[in-house]
C-alpha cells in the first residue's frame, strides 16, 4: 500500500515540478487526440445526418453495420493501420508509420462510428416536423441541414464527449502505430503501460491523474454548454 | 383577377395508395379559399403539395404562371404554410420570428419585424426574450404564426389553425390572418373544420374527400354502417336510434351525403306525407347567418349527430325555430348522394 501512497504523492511532484518528459506525453496525447477528434467530426457528422434523415434501401443494414464498428477492437484497427502504413503496405510511402499523424489516423478510424451512429440517432430523435417547418419558412437544404445539427446539438456534444474519451484512453492504436517513442509519439495510456512494466507507479499514477482531469474538463465543457441551452 | 397558384393534373401517393387526386385548381391572388372536408380528406397534403413541401407523384404546380417545385427560391420566399403541429426552434421567440427574415437577408430592424408580427397575434414585445418551453399551446401557435407573418407573404397557407387552441389565440389568430390579407393583400387558403368560420371568411369553398374535390355542400356526410331493408333502402342508425334512410349506392360508396337544401320542415300529422319521404327528429341547437350562403343554416343535432340544414326566412317566420326546440325534418331518401369510393 506504501508504494501507491508514495507514488501518489511523487505523481504531485512531477505535475507541479513540470516534469519534461511527462508533460511531452500529455502534449502528444492532447495532439494526436484534437487531431483524430477535428478529422472524425468533419466527416462523421455529415455522414450521422444524412444516416439520420434519409430513408434509402438497406438503411437498416447500414446502421447495424455501423453500431457493430463501435466495438471495434483498438488493437484491431492499430494492426491495419499499422499494416497500411508499414512501408509494405499501400500507404507506406507516406512515412506516417511512428508518427503522431499515424495515430490520429488509428484514432479517427476509431471515433468515426461513435460520431456516425450517435449523431444518426440525435437527428432521428429529432421531432418530424421540425423539416416542414424549416422548408415553410423558406429555408434551403443546406440551411436546413445547419439548423439540424443545431437542434440536435445535446445529442452531439453527447457524441463527441463519448468519442474523446474513447480516444483519450485507448492504448492499442497508439502502442502498435505510434510505437511508444520517447518525446515524439509516446501518449498517456502508452507511457502509464511502460512506466507500470518498468515499476515506476509514480509516472504512471501522474498521467493517470491527468486523463482523470482531462475527462472531467471535457464533461465540465459538455455541462456548461448544456447549461447555455 | 390575377392567379397565383394552380395545381394541373396533381395526383399525390404515398406507398401505392392515391391520396390526392386534384386535375385542376386555381387560387386567385388576394383571394381566401377554405378547404373542408373530413378527416383524412387530403386537406394537409393538398396545402404541403401547394406550399411545395412536398413533390407531388404526379402533375404540375404553377406559382403566378411558372412551374414550380420544392426549394425554388422565387418561391420559397413568398409563399409560406403554418403546419397543423408548428415546431419551435429550441431558442427564443425572438430566434423563432427572425429565423425567416435572416434567410431572406431581410436583417434591418429585426427587432422591430419581430415586434410587430407579436403584436398582430395579439403577443406582447415582452414575449420575444422567452424560450420555447416557457409558452402555451396558444401562445406556441400564435409565435409560429408570428413568424410567418414577419415575412410578409404573399400567399398564406394555413393548416387547421386554430384546432386545439384556447378561445382568446383562436380569436387572434383569426384576426392576424385577415390583417394580412387587408394590409398585405395576402392570399390565404386555410384548412379548417370550423366551417362556419370558413363560410364567413372565404370568397370560395373547396370540399375534399378521399382525396377529391366535390362539387356541391357537404356539410352532411354520413359513414354509415349501412344495412338493407326490405324496401329497397339501405339506413344508417343514429345514437338515438332512429334511422337515416338512402337509395342503395351503385357500388361500394360508403359515404353518404344529405344535401343542406335536401330537408324540409315535415307537414303537420293530419296531412300524410308522401310514402317515399322519410323523417329526422332532433333538437334545434343554433341558427346562422354566413357571408358565403344565401341562406341561413340552422343546426340540428340528431342523435349524436350534427346536420346542417338551409332555410328560407320565410321557412324560420313560419315555423318561429329558436335554439333548444324539436324539430322534425322530412327528406327524400332518393335525393340522398353517395361520395366516391
């Protein structure tokens, strides 16, 4: 018990000293997740609305296929990306293999149905006639996509907060693309894993305490936005 | 009188089945056309189809002589329908009345836009800081209303406008439509079941059903169940067990229909009616005057039933009817219509 008191309280030391190392593996952490977060919700909110509010044949086979890539396994997508960007693979010329980009690459494979089947179920939520009464006061489609997504903005920020923290704390897709190099693409998770196997519980409980604090400004974002209707 | 919207060959469908059947209509500008008919008649999709809403399966929508469809913006902008169930956007009144000024780029004085169109609905300026959640039903209606008669249309489409609002926003909304036709020369075509109010408002008087236009009064549908009898009739029970007698239809019509002239007061018991006429025995419940029947209508409820029946002065000076008395109507059963399938 004595060695998690202690490394609690060295975990304070690093954090207030500044530590240079731990704090280059928040850096990239904060990086490569507003990086992966920026890419998954470009593309997946559109792709959500238009999942939400069209009716097409096979819709229902689309979702279902959807919702089944939210339990994709990290390791998963870290060993196809990985595969990808090998330079065996079609994108190994990129050189994107052990970098903060390949990563995010990883993490916005990851995200992307999170923000693709919550949104989806946002708009859907959304009341039937909000689309005749937008077109009655003369909105056009894209205005009347714009307005959506506003209407829908709980159920989003819901999918957003729910990807960041998948992202924030997956280990896989970081371990196996970015490969855990010191200063350049080591992350939170992937250093608390190293530093955990090599026993030093205080480095690893100082990042633990910051993805803590991390969620929590994240969820405190959520709330106030909330809160501004 | 110049047009401004015409349906030419509209036929409307949703999953196989026809619900609008409309070969011709004209709407001429300024005008008030009401829409009456049961439910289910095709009165919201016929205004969705006019609003441009919704594409028809089929036909032609003209808007001042052009073809028109969905999202063109010459239109969009200058024609607008207040649905049955208006959505409120998730923000202020004020958010809610402004939403289509600022797509029309209309950004001057919006304060002054939104006020005036809370005052013509009869709202307070004090309303346009509230959110969504913070009104009544009536006072939902009459914001939505606001809104569109913030943009000044030319053409207003209302849908059931005042079903299901308290006394005071049906009486304001009434009166915010009519300013807009007198101030605006906004043509105005509005779904109703309030039918005396559409006979009192409106220069012409579309009846549907099933998806059609009738031609003539049909303030009196019966649906039936209808059952044969021995004379060559079929007849349809009221609540008060008393019978509706009709010639049997040629088809499958299951809609009947007594025309408003079709009764008359019945003869005094010493002289003997005809064989083929039959009689209706009810309360007088109201008589009334509209702009758009020559003659007065008196009410009469039968059972649970309601049936409008169009009297001559004469035939109110003679039979001195006044609300609350019984009345015995006689009518032919052979001039009884049935409506399409």
């Amino acid at each position: 018990m004595d060695f998690l008191i202690s490394g609690f309280l060295e975990a304070i030391r690093l954090l207030s000293v500044g530590d240079a190392e731990t704090f280059a593996a928040i850096f990239a952490t904060i990086r490569v997740a507003g990086l992966s977060m920026s890419v998954s919700l470009l593309i997946g909110i559109p792709l959500g609305y238009l999942l939400g509010y069209l009716d097409f044949p096979g819709k229902r086979s689309l979702r279902m296929v959807v919702d089944t890539l939210l339990s994709l396994p990290t390791v998963f997508i870290g060993l196809m990306v990985y595969a990808l960007l090998s330079n065996r693979g079609p994108l190994g010329e990129m050189g994107l293999l052990f970098t903060l980009t390949g990563i995010a690459i990883g993490q916005a494979i990851l995200a992307l149905p999170i923000i693709i089947a919550l949104t989806a179920s946002a708009v859907e939520s959304l009341d039937a006639s909000l689309r005749l009464t937008l077109m009655t006061l003369g909105a056009s489609p894209g205005r009347i996509f714009l307005t959506s997504i506003r209407e829908a903005r709980h159920g989003l920020l819901t999918a957003a907060v729910t990807a960041t923290g998948r992202v924030l704390t997956e280990v896989g897709i970081s371990m196996m693309v970015g490969g855990n190099i010191k200063w350049h693409t080591r992350t939170i998770t992937t250093a608390i894993a190293l530093e955990t196997n090599k026993g030093q519980f205080a480095t690893g409980i100082a990042l633990g305490l910051v993805l803590l604090a991390l969620a929590f400004g994240v969820n405190l974002s959520l709330s106030l936005l909330r809160r501004r209707g | 009188m110049k047009e401004i919207l015409r349906l030419k060959q509209v036929r409307h469908s949703y999953n196989g089945r026809t619900v609008l059947t409309m070969p011709e209509l004209r709407i001429m500008s300024g005008t008030i056309t009401g829409l009456a008919g049961p439910n289910g008649s095709g009165k919201s999709t016929l205004l969705k189809i006019m609003a441009l809403t919704e594409r028809c399966s089929s036909g032609t929508v003209y808007f001042n002589g052009s073809a028109v469809a969905p999202f063109d913006k010459q239109v969009r902008h200058r024609l607008t329908l207040l649905p049955q169930a208006p959505y409120l956007l998730k923000r202020t009144v004020s958010d809610n009345i402004s939403y289509g000024l600022k797509i029309r780029n209309r950004t001057e004085d919006i304060t002054a836009a939104v006020h005036g169109a809370l005052e013509l609905v009869g709202l307070d300026a004090s309303f346009s800081n509230r959110l969504w959640f913070e009104l009544s039903g009536g006072e939902a209606r009459r914001v939505a209303l606001a809104a569109r008669l913030a943009l000044k249309p030319a053409c207003l489409l209302l849908d059931e406008p005042t079903a299901g609002v308290d006394m005071e926003s049906a009486r304001s909304i009434r009166r915010a439509v009519l300013l807009a036709r007198r101030d605006w020369g906004t043509t105005l075509v509005i779904a109703s079941h309030h039918q005396f109010w559409l006979n009192d408002i409106c220069e012409e008087l579309i009846y549907l059903y099933n998806g059609r236009r009738l031609r003539g009064s049909f303030e009196n549908i019966l649906l039936g169940p209808w059952e044969r009898t021995g004379e060559g009739l079929v007849r349809a029970q009221l609540a008060d067990g008393q019978y509706v007698y009709a010639a049997p239809p040629q088809g499958r019509e299951n809609a009947a229909v007594i025309d408003t002239g079709g009764f008359a007061p019945a003869r005094p018991q010493k002289e003997p009616a005809a064989r083929t006429i039959r009689e209706l025995r009810g309360t007088v419940t109201g008589i009334f005057q509209d702009r758009l029947q020559d003659a007065p209508r008196i009410h009469v409820i039968c059972g649970d039933h309601l049936f409008v029946v169009a009297a001559s002065d004469q035939f109110l000076r003679d039979r001195e009817l006044r609300p609350g008395q019984q009345v015995t109507l006689a009518y032919d059963p052979a001039a009884v219509s049935w409506l399409p399938a």
